[in-house]
C-alpha cells in the first residue's frame, strides 16, 4: 500500500464511522437496517426533490408524491433543488434498498417498487423530530428484511371498522415496512362482506342485538366495490390484504342468515357475546359445500393476492358426534375420528381455491390429521409455539407466527390497564411483543420453513378507533422489527432510545397510541 491510498484509508475510516458516535446526528430508524453507515458530513434541505426515476417501477406514484409532500411541508418551498435519483439494482432481492445520502444528492436503487417504498420510509424517518430544522445525517443504507410476511390481523367482524379506518391503519403499518394486513371477515358475531349470491349472510348475518358490554346493535359490513378500492389503496402502499373466511367453526353468524348450514339446522342468532361457540357447519350437507364455493367465488373476485385465509380455529366438534349427516360422510369417506372430518373439509375446499391458483391458510390446530399440502399455517396457541415449528416442518408447511405469548394484540399491555374486565387475558408487554425471536432459537435448518410473523388484534373489545391504535401502537412497531431484523441487530434498550423518536411522530399524525411509560424507567 502506497502512502496516498494509506492516507486515503485513514482518511476514509476517519469519516465513515458507525452510526451514533459522539457528534453525529442520531439516527432512530424502525425496524433497524441491516447496515448504516454514517458520515459526520450532512445535507440541510431547503425545497423540493428534482426527482430522477431509471427504470421501470409499477405504481410508485403514490410514493413520490408522499416524497413530495412531506419535503414541501418541511421546507415550506416547493422549489425543486435537490438531486434525488431512484436507480433499478436488479441484483438487490425483492424487499431490498440502498439509500446514500450525500452532501449533494440522495440515491436510492432497488430491484423493485417494494424496495423504494422502503428506501423512502427510511429516509423519512432520517428527519430530525423538530419540523423547522431539515437538517439530516449523511448515510448509506443496505437493507433486506428478515422475513418474506410481515403481517398485522385486524378482526372488524368482531366489531366493524369502517374502511376509511382500515385505510388510515395501513398507512401507518406501510411505515413500519408490513407488508401484509390480514382481515378476519367472518365470526359468530359478524359476517362483513356483501356476497351476492347470498344475501342473508348480509341482511341477517352482520347485525347483532348487543355485545358483552352493550344493549345496542352492532352492524356493519363492506360492499364488494369498497373492498376492491381498500385493496388498490392498499397495494399502491406496498400492502396485500389477506382475507380470512373462518370455518367449521367461528361461523354463526352465517348460520344465522342460512340455518341449514348447521348440523341441526335450527333458527340461530347472530352471537352476542365473546367465547367459542360449539355450532359448526355441518360436514354432510352439500349445501354447506354451495355455501362456500358461492362465498369464494366472489371473494375471488375481490381480492386478487394469492393467499386466502380459511380459518379452521377453535371448533369443538361434539355436533358432529351426534350429526347422522356427518357420520354419514364419514363412512363414506372411511373415516374413523371426527378429527379427519376437518381435512376432508379442508382438502374440498383446497380444491376450489386450486381452481384459481389461491394457496390455503390456516390457525393451525394440532389434532387436525393433514392439512393441504401446499398450507401455510398460523402458530397461534400460547406456548405452543416450539411444538408447532416442529410440527409444521415434519408436514411440510411454511408457517408464520403469530404466538399468544408475543403477539396477541387484544391483550391488555400493563397491570390495569384496559381492556377490563379481560377475560382472563394474559398481559402482554410492549417489551414481551420486542422479545419475540420469530425462530425461537433454533439452528436455521430446523426454522427455514418461518416465513413471517403477524400481530392479531382480535376485536371482541376494540369497539373505537381509538382503541384499534391504543392496542396496536407502540407494540406493532416492537413487532415490525422482529419481522424484519436479525436478532444480532436487536437490542431492547436501543429500541427504547428509537422510540422517543417515533411516539412524537405517531402524535403528530394523530395516533392514539398507548404511552409506554416503562421504557424510560431506569433500572
Ligand atoms: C382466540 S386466535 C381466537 C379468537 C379470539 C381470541 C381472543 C384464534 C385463531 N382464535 O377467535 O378472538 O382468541 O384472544
């Protein structure tokens, strides 16, 4: 090495030290990147971006004019000044960036749109809280994710959420890179989605006479055409929606618009209370095949991702015990236990979706013999997480997981602290939800099926909007971050440090998030 490289070595290392060294800015990115490395140069702006788009990237609009209007916002000038140049990297993987931000330009390359929005979300989050001073590190950024499925589940067949909420809740997960918002449709106390062929499941099957805590009705449902709007919105910020039609179980409300797609066919109501209902659709009755060949059908229509979510929880199966029907398809099939009656069921609908090239997903449930063999399955039981890893790659199925003990957001997150009265509901921390290691610890031969994680906010007590973003903020944020980096680049007391940068930035955008008062308790 000659002396002039030697100097230009030393000079380099001088600047491009790691990140938070004394005298640079801070940087509080969430979910943290793979790799930041930081320059003590920076770049004060001062107008809008003169934008340089190289190659093709599908649906960025969106992107750019959130780019703009943020800029535009911040520097009160829409004088285009500064270089911003978005370049396509075919090498980078799907999710994957680069963004350098240097004293003259900013850059970012990425293989495809996904990769942008993610470039920009970083970028986004380098502006210092303060909205008078643009003045922001200089960094270059190579990030991947962790895991292909990042998701959150809401369930508004608990209690309905308009779809201008569920619009504004994507948004917010979008920054956090989710890339997947899981909608559980249908319950015992709700159907939600206007099907044509059959509607009663509308007519009767959205509305309840009251809830555990109430003696007004609840109601609601969407129409195709706002679905099919909700799922543009969604796509163009990076997010698929998963929707989720449970059965056998969790389907009262159905039967309360079609009793005959219940063993004993009696007049049901839609339910009004929390709990597991012991009503399953009933197993012999082709009817209950027409039912859900109808509902897929049209909800084919809706929503164009290829993954469909069936449910398949919580279904104890004692009506089938005593259903002539049921047994009688037994037999036929040579079935031996009432356990087989759920692949059976599973497998023939499989078979609709097959037609339409949809891949299956299911809460997994130990005591089901087989699934389909292309499932991807939910682990969801607490503490049961280990034995389902396990399970599911001895069958052979990609899992993601979505464990009570860290990522059931309906639980109340402090001593006290609603919902209350909770039934029995297990606390879950923000800092329990941070300690999820999504590979609970195993070689990277016995986890290489996990693809994702997802946070479920089940909705038996999120009766407001308030309440959705009181159960999910700041948790879902601890969670993006299991989803998308590696346990080597955790660190909960860092984490802790990020955070009071992003609860003043969930205020300002109107969030109604939990204030997690434990994370600045010294220890
Ligand atoms: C279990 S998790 C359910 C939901 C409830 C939730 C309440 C799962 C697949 N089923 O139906 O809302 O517990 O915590």
């Amino acid at each position: 090495m000659n002396f002039i490289t030697m100097l230009g070595s030393l000079l380099l290392l001088c600047c491009l030290k790691t990140v938070g060294q004394e005298g640079q800015l801070p940087i509080s990115i969430i979910p943290e990147p793979r790799s930041i490395t930081q320059s003590n140069s920076t770049l004060t702006l001062k107008g809008d971006f003169i934008l340089e788009i190289n190659g093709d990237f599908p649906l960025i609009d969106s992107t750019t004019q959130l780019l703009h209007r943020f800029v535009k916002q911040r520097t009160l000038s829409d004088k285009p000044i500064h270089r911003f140049e978005i370049s396509k990297n075919p090498t980078l993987t799907a999710e994957a960036y680069r963004l350098k931000v240097t004293s003259r330009k900013i850059s970012i390359e990425a293989a495809t749109t996904q990769g942008v929005r993610y470039a920009i979300q970083s970028f986004l989050q380098l502006f210092p809280l303060n909205p008078t001073n643009n003045t922001l590190p200089c960094v270059t950024i190579d990030d991947a994710p962790l895991l292909e499925y990042r998701g959150l589940m809401l369930d508004p067949a608990r209690h309905f959420i308009p779809c201008d909420e569920l619009k504004r809740y994507i948004e917010i997960m979008a920054q956090y890179k989710f890339n997947h918002l899981h909608l559980h449709l249908s319950d015992d106390q709700g159907w939600r989605v206007e099907i044509k062929g059959l509607p009663l499941l509308t007519s009767v099957g959205s509305i309840r006479k009251g809830t555990a805590k109430s003696t007004l009705p609840e109601s609601g449902f969407y129409t195709q055409d706002e679905l099919k709007a909700l799922v543009k919105y969604a796509e163009s910020r990076g997010v698929t929606i998963v929707p989720e039609i449970d059965m056998p179980g969790h389907s009262v409300a159905a039967i309360a618009g079609y009793p005959e797609l219940s063993c004993e066919g009696k007049q049901i109501e839609v339910r009004t209370t929390p709990g597991v209902s012991e009503q399953l659709l009933c197993i012999g009755n082709e009817k209950v095949f027409d039912y859900l060949e109808c509902v897929i059908e049209e909800f084919i229509t809706i929503f164009p991702d290829a993954k469909f979510h069936l449910g398949g929880d919580e279904a104890p199966f004692d009506c089938w015990k005593n259903c002539p029907r049921c047994q009688a398809r037994m037999k036929e099939q040579g079935l031996k236990r009432e356990e087989e009656l759920f692949s059976y069921l599973f497998n023939r609908v499989n078979k609709i979706l097959e037609r339409h090239k949809k891949t299956p997903l299911f809460w997994f449930e130990l005591d089901v013999p087989n699934y389909p063999s292309n499932a991807i399955m939910y682990a969801w039981r607490m503490g049961l997480t280990p034995q389902v890893i396990k399970e599911a790659k001895q069958r052979g199925h990609k899992l993601i997981c979505a464990p009570g003990e860290h990522a059931y957001f309906d639980y109340p997150q402090w001593r006290g602290d609603e919902p209350q009265p909770n039934w029995g509901m297990p606390l879950l921390s923000l800092e329990q939800v941070y300690k999820f290691d999504p590979t609970y610890g195993l070689s990277s031969e016995e986890c290489d099926h996990i693809i994702g994680v997802e946070g479920t906010l089940w909705g038996e007590c999120i009766t407001t909007p308030e309440r959705l973003y009181y159960m999910s903020y700041p948790r879902a944020i601890a969670l993006a971050e299991a989803g998308w980096s590696p346990m080597e680049r955790r660190d909960w007391n860092m984490f802790c440090k990020k955070l009071n940068y992003h609860l003043p930035r969930l205020f300002h955008q109107g969030i109604n998030y939990r204030v997690p008062i434990e994370i600045n308790q010294t220890k």
